[in-house]
C-alpha cells in the first residue's frame, strides 16, 4: 500500500463512522483472528512489532504490508502512549441493534455506562465467556476506540450493539443484575437471559428494573455497596 494513503487512512479514522480504530497489538490481533477487515497498519518500529506478533500472536497473518513511520508521525497519528507500537484500521461491521434470540448464551445489556473502558472490559470478557452479545442502551460507544483498547478488539468476536435509547423487546428473560435483588446462588440465571446492568453511579432505571423478570444480586461482605460493572458482569458471565 502506497505510505501515504495508509498514513491518511490512519489519521481520519478517528472521525470516520464507518471505520474502527485499533490501538496496541492485541486489538490488532483479535481483530483479525475474528474476521476484521484491516485496512492499514502502522508502527514506529516494525521489527519490534513483528516479534511481538511473532510472540503473541503466530498465528496471525497481517493482511496488509505494515508501514513503519518516524517519531513525529507516530505522535501524531497516536495522540497519546499506546500500549504497544500497532496502530490499525479496520472496516466497522454492520451490527443489529439485537443479536437474534437464537444466537446461544447470555446477552449483557448494559444502560448508559459512563466509562468507555468499563464498557471495553465488558465486551472482553463477554467474549471470553462465550456471550451471544452485548447492547447499549445510551450514546456510549462500544466500537470507540477506548472500548476497543479496552475490550481488546474482541469488538470482532460477537455482536457489540447499540446506542439505542430504549432496549426493544427482546425474546429472551430479562434478568436486572442489582444489589437489591435475590441471591445469584438461590435465583439462578437462565442461560439464555438477557442480563441488565445499570450505569456505574445510579443502577439501572425504573422503567429497565419494572421489565425484568426478576432481580438478582452478587453477595457480598456486609458493608461493601456493589461491584464495578465490569466485574459484576465477570461475575454473572461465568455463574
Ligand atoms: C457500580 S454498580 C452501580 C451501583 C449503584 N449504586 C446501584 O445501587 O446499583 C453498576 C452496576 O453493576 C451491577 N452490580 C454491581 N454490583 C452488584 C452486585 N453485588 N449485585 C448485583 N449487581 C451488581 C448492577 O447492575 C449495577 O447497576
């Protein structure tokens, strides 16, 4: 690919709707382990680079030459420190608001999540556990490339949907996650529920805990007030 094309490919993709932006090695990884359609790579220090991926990721094979670009370019496409010297661009996938029901395992619902990384760490584990999704309900961003970094790209390995303002209907029990509710070890959680999680200040929302079938709670020590959301839905993912 001729530098400067991918170069400019690079630099618009922060404002680029139709594209994801992947910041450090492994978001490049598992993004192209889960099909991403990877448009333009750069790094400042391509041997570097090449053992990372050597080490972490033999597997994968980059579907495009990478560009190695000085310091002042780096910076610049960068913005801030990187984790690891891997700077990508992928196509965004068409994603549907819901992933069909018969798409197998929990759904994660998450309303409003205040902190892009919270909502990166649940989609990474999310995808690990095996999830058949996760759906925002608010502006929030899981293909923002905060959440990307913070979700590893693992964006890539199920349908990360949403920013929709109100949860359709979906087939499928929807179960609040809430310090309030019953005990997970007594109540259970069907395998195919849909799991609510409310924002990282407040919980869920009155009208989203009046739709749910039932209530369950993580117990813990008496005096502890809840979990980080990404944590309780560590939890609940793997109950
Ligand atoms: C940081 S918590 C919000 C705390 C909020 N003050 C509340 O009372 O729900 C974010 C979300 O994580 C989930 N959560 C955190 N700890 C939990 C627990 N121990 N049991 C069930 N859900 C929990 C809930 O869905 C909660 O809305």
């Amino acid at each position: 690919m001729d530098q400067a094309y991918g170069v400019a490919l690079l630099r618009s993709a922060r404002r680029d709707p139709s594209v994801v932006r992947l910041e450090g090695v492994h978001a490049l990884k598992h993004a192209l382990r889960f099909g991403a359609s990877v448009t333009a790579i750069a790094t400042p220090d391509r041997d570097q680079l090449q053992r990372l991926l050597a080490d972490l990721a033999p597997d994968v094979v980059l579907p495009v030459e990478v560009i190695e670009v000085d310091a002042d370019t780096w910076r610049d496409l960068v913005g801030r420190e990187l984790p690891s010297p891997a700077l990508a661009v992928a196509h965004r996938p068409d994603v549907p608001a819901l992933p069909t029901p018969d798409v197998p395992g929990r759904l994660v619902v998450l309303e409003h999540p205040r902190h892009l990384g919270n909502l990166g760490a649940v989609v990474r584990v999310a995808a690990a556990a095996g999830a058949a999704g996760v759906c925002v309900v608010g502006d929030a961003d899981p293909w923002h490339p905060t959440a990307v970094r913070a979700g590893a790209g693992l964006q890539f390995a199920l349908p990360a949907c949403g920013r929709v303002d109100v949860l359709p209907e979906i087939e499928r029990p929807l179960v609040a996650l809430d310090p309030d509710g019953d005990d997970l070890d007594v109540a259970g959680l069907p395998p195919d529920a849909a799991v609510l999680l409310g924002t990282e200040r407040g919980g869920l929302s009155p009208d989203l805990l009046a739709r749910a079938v039932g209530r369950v709670r993580i117990p813990m020590r008496p005096g502890v007030s809840s979990l980080n959301l990404a944590t309780a839905a560590a939890v609940v993912m793997y109950a």
